[in-house]
C-alpha cells in the first residue's frame, strides 16, 4: 500500500487466512502492516500471533466466533479501541478471509441463521459496517469468493452445486426437515453464500465512499483444507491427494496472494466489487450483476442484523 497501517483478517489460524498472516509479517519493515488477527480464542489464534509477532509485526489477537454476532460486534469494538487509543496505526484494510461449509443446512448459529451463510456472509457484513467509520482513506476491504457461484463445464463434471438465488431472509434460514444425504444441499449453500459476496461486494463499494476499495478474491480451487472437514472420510482424503496435484492451489500459494491484494499498490486501483483470480481480474458472470438483488440484500442484511441484535 502507498501508506502502511493495519490491517484487519478473519480466519487467521489455518490454511488460507494463515499464510496471509505470515505474508505480511514476513514483509520488509517499511511494508509491514500492524495485524489484528480475529479468530477463535486459543491455541490456534495464539500459535500464528507468536508466529507472526517472531517475523517483527505488532499483533494484537481478537477472540471472535463469527457465529455469534454478538462476538463480531465486541470483536469491532475491541479494534476501534485499539485503532482509537494508538496501540495500532490506521486501519488500511480488512480481509474478510474466514469461511465454513456446514454440512448439515439445518445447523444455526447462535442468532438462529443457517450457519454457512451466517459465517461466510453475515458476520463479515456486521464487522465492515461496525468498522466503516474507523478506516482511513486510501483503504480496502478484500473479501474471499468463490467461483462455484456458477456451474462451468469443469464444475458441473465434478457435480459442483452452483448457487440457487433466494430471498436473502430465506438464505438465512436453516433447513427444515429431514437433510437430505451428501454434500449437495451443503454445497449450495456454500455457493449461495459466496454470490451473496459479491452482490455484497458491489452495494458496499456504492456506499462505503471514495476512500475505499473493495475486491473480491477467488484463490482458486483449493481441495483437502479444513473448509471441507465436515465431508465423509474417503472424499476427505481424495481431496488431500488433489491438493498435491502441481499447479492446484494450496493455502502456501494462495495465502501471499490474499495478503498482496490487501496492500500491494498494484491492486491500489481495484474498486466496486472487482474479481480477482489468484492473480488476474476477471468479469464475474452476469448472474453475479444484478442491481435490484443487491440492493435487497442490503435491505435484508440490515434487518437480519437488527433483529438479531433485538434479540438480545
């Protein structure tokens, strides 16, 4: 970035959102971003701070689970207090990194929305309004998507579910019912979850002011990471033998990519919601341009998250 500040990540503890946080530890010091890490409480978050903090960046750990939106809005608080009383420099950019793929629709988080869609979509749209106020200009929100928004030849061969557009109120709502067997309800709640980005990503860049970027990154087709520790035994390891395919992307090559994206002043000029595969922008197709979806999704968004916080 042409400024250095702080940067914000979600995820931090494994695979992609790990190796981003030791990118930009590992930069040159006159490069080197502060780092609020926002993760679960722990071990884990503890582990890749020491690690960090061990490459010379000023880290601060914020314990979050991003299942609770009560969590999220102390975890904004918390690094408003941080950036207020200068124990960090100025917020430059947030990387929406942390993820999950529920394979039971019927699981809910602790507000009650269907769990995928709370993670992936609500909690970051919680912790990006809360701190809107506290980034400095020039600023980026960097969120992480997906291509499996849509089925190309490649995913449909794969029978890889492809987004099924609703209601965003009806996207947050658990399934009812019996679950039906496998991964495929799962799977497209997933994809709902990352077409709800960038409808997302688009609507923010319309009302987040000129100070701030936003981005979209796709790292590209990453198989045997955590996000799939839910899926039976035997897919779990085939996907770890796909990882060690050459050129597949793994969280070490992807993890670099994510973190220049948040402060390489190649990236400096990316705005409304831009699409970025690993290393190249790309149009999203044009399922992912929809006005009127977007803008009631933020209508949702913002009565979703009230109700939730009406709740407690």
């Amino acid at each position: 970035m042409s400024e250095t500040g702080t940067v914000l990540i979600t995820g931090p503890t494994r695979n992609l959102g790990r190796h981003a946080v030791l990118a930009m530890a590992a930069r040159p010091t006159k490069e080197r971003p502060d780092l609020l890490l926002v993760g679960r409480a722990g071990r884990d978050l503890t582990a890749v701070a020491e690690e960090a903090r061990a490459l010379g960046a000023c880290v601060h750990e914020i314990g979050c689970d991003l299942a609770s939106l009560t969590d999220v809005r102390a975890a904004a608080a918390t690094a408003r207090d941080l950036l207020t009383d200068g124990a960090v420099r100025p917020l430059r950019a947030l990387i929406a990194n942390a993820g999950t793929m529920s394979v039971d629709t019927r699981q809910a988080s602790s507000d009650g929305y269907e769990l995928t869609f709370a993670v992936n979509y609500l909690a970051h749209a919680q912790l990006i309004g809360d701190l809107l106020g506290s980034f400095t200009s020039p600023a980026r929100v960097v969120l992480v998507g997906s291509n499996t928004y849509y089925a190309n030849f490649w995913r449909k061969l794969l029978h890889v579910p492809e987004a099924e557009w609703a209601d965003p109120v009806s996207l947050a709502r658990p399934a009812a019912g019996e679950q039906v067997p496998g991964m495929s309800a799962s799977g497209v709640a997933y994809s709902n979850a990352k077409l709800t980005i960038l409808y997302y990503a688009h609507e923010l860049q319309r009302r987040a002011g000129a100070g701030i970027c936003v981005a979209v990154f796709e790292p590209g087709w990453m198989p045997g990471t955590a996000l799939g520790r839910g899926a039976p035994a035997a897919l779990q390891a085939v996907s770890r033998a796909l990882g060690r395919i050459p050129g597949v992307s793994t969280p070490r090559r992807s993890g670099p990519l994510l973190a220049a994206m948040a402060l390489d002043n190649k990236w400096a000029h990316l705005r409304d919601g831009a699409f970025v595969v690993k290393t190249k922008p790309v149009e999203a197709q044009p399922i992912a341009h929809d006005r009127a979806r977007e803008q009631r999704l933020w209508e949702a968004t913002v009565e979703l998250l009230e109700r939730a916080g009406a709740s407690r």
